[in-house]
C-alpha cells in the first residue's frame, strides 16, 4: 500500500538524482498499471515540465518512442532493458531519428553490461534504476560515467540509494558477504493490502528514528574487487540472517565509518 508521501518522497528525490529541470520533458509510455508510471506521469507536471504521451501502438516500437523524444531538445525516456535495446537499435540505423539529446532511465529488471556499455556510448546520459514496489519504484540511482566500463569485471552498479534511503546487508551465519538487501527509509510502503503474514515477514520498523520503516528484499552479495566493495545479486539460501555493518547513505560520501559497504561518492551497490 504506497502512501502520498511515499510518492511524494521518491519524486523529489529521483528529481535531485537526475535534475529533472535540465531536461523538461520525459516520453510516458508505460502502463498505468506498472508502478514506474507514476514518475512518468507525476514528475513532469509537478516539476512544471512536459509529459509527452505514447499511445498503445507507439509504446511498443523503439523506433516509435525515439521519434517522440526527437526534435524536442534534451528529453528523458524510461524503459526496461528489453525495450532499450529495440530503442539503440533504431537509433543506430541510418534512416532512424538520432538519439541527439536522449536520456535513458533503464530499470525494471538487471541491465546486460554490453547494452549498458552500448547505450552509454550512444546516448547523452544513462541511468540505471533499481527498487521494489514495496519502497515505492526506485531506491538506487546510478548515472554511468567512462570509468564503469574500464575494469572489465562486466558487473553493472545499480548506484547509491536516493537521499534519505539507507540499506543494511543482512547475512547468513558463517558468512560475511551473502544476504538479503534490506531497504530503509520514506519510501518503504505501508506493507501488503490484507496480507499480515507477508508484512510479518518483509517489513519491519514503526517509523521512528530508531526504527525506521523497513522492507527485505532479494539476496546479494559483497565482493571485493576494483571498487573495493560491490553490492551484488546472490543465488542461493541466505541462511539466518543476522545485521551486519554493510551501510551506506548519500550523505556520507566521503566519511563512512570502518566496514561500509562502499567507496567515496556512492560507488557501491551492483547488480548482476
């Protein structure tokens, strides 16, 4: 069940994630009855910008969605990897529309290092996104720069948590780098319609500064490796959880305690 201000909460910070006002207008072609609709639909006209809309026929054609943002000056398209891919593809042909001032939110489901390195190279800014529905759309946020593709380890990062977010890594006994993700923070929702049992074991905390609201969701893992720490996707039973001190929040760029999960300026969480 997502309150107002749990939407209220992620439009603003999505917003300070991608500075909506640099770019003034985002093509909204998902169905109503997918949750990353409401950033289509709600970001542009509480920001004072533009939604231009995708009718059924045009939100199934890459080429369809590009000529929409065309011609417009700098515009944002949301999309799964899926779709992104017939996107570049129509992009990239020689009678297509150009990605000239195209930005890409991608989310939805893991995005293939190789698309993620194509649409990087093709269009003027690539995010990747990642959240439950349970803590309303997105979490994480990750604008792609040169660097994420010059160590070869073929891992995406799926970015640091939008401001205020905050993440724990709660592993099994006999291990330190596999557990479950557990989100933090304004944008986890009220719990399931009717569901106790589910909320009983998803969501925990009753908002208050000690104990935030809270929500568990898929394993992961924490590796070493070019970047120090990597929050990755993980196979496999957990085990009984217990809290360890993987953390990180925006605004400790720079001076996390000993044993965050991360390096300076958020470079942490990454998904397989």
């Amino acid at each position: 069940m997502v309150r107002r201000h749990n939407v209220e909460y992620f439009l603003d910070g999505i917003d300070k994630e991608i500075d909506f006002a640099s770019w003034g207008r985002l093509v909204a072609a998902t169905t109503v009855g997918f949750d990353i609709s409401v950033l289509e639909l709600f970001l542009p006209i509480s920001r004072g910008g533009t939604a231009i809309l995708a009718d059924d026929l045009r939100s199934k054609s890459g080429e369809a969605l590009l000529r929409l943002a065309a011609g417009r000056g700098r515009c944002l398209i949301q999309a799964m990897p899926t779709m992104w891919r017939m996107i570049s593809s129509a992009a990239a042909a020689a009678d297509g529309p150009g990605a000239d001032g195209v930005g890409v939110l991608c989310g939805g489901e893991a995005l293939p290092y190789p698309l993620a390195e194509e649409l990087y190279e093709r269009f003027e800014a690539v995010w990747n996104l990642y959240g439950p529905t349970e803590t309303t759309i997105w979490s994480f946020a990750h604008r792609f720069a040169a660097r994420d593709f010059s160590y070869g380890d073929g891992i995406v990062p799926i970015g640091r948590p939008l401001a205020g977010t905050d993440f724990t890594l709660l592993v099994g006994e006999g291990t330190s780098d596999k557990g479950e993700l557990r989100i933090e923070g304004p944008g986890v929702t009220a719990g399931y319609f009717r569901r106790p049992d589910l909320d009983a074991s998803k969501f925990s905390g009753d908002g208050s500064e000690t104990s935030p609201f809270a929500f568990l969701t898929g394993r992961y893992r924490c590796t070493s490796g070019p970047r120090q720490a990597r929050l990755c996707r993980a196979q496999g039973p957990a085990g009984e959880a217990q809290r360890v001190p993987y953390r990180a929040r925006r605004d400790r760029e720079g001076s996390g305690p000993a044993g965050t999960c991360g390096t300076v300026g958020g470079e942490t969480c990454r998904d397989r």
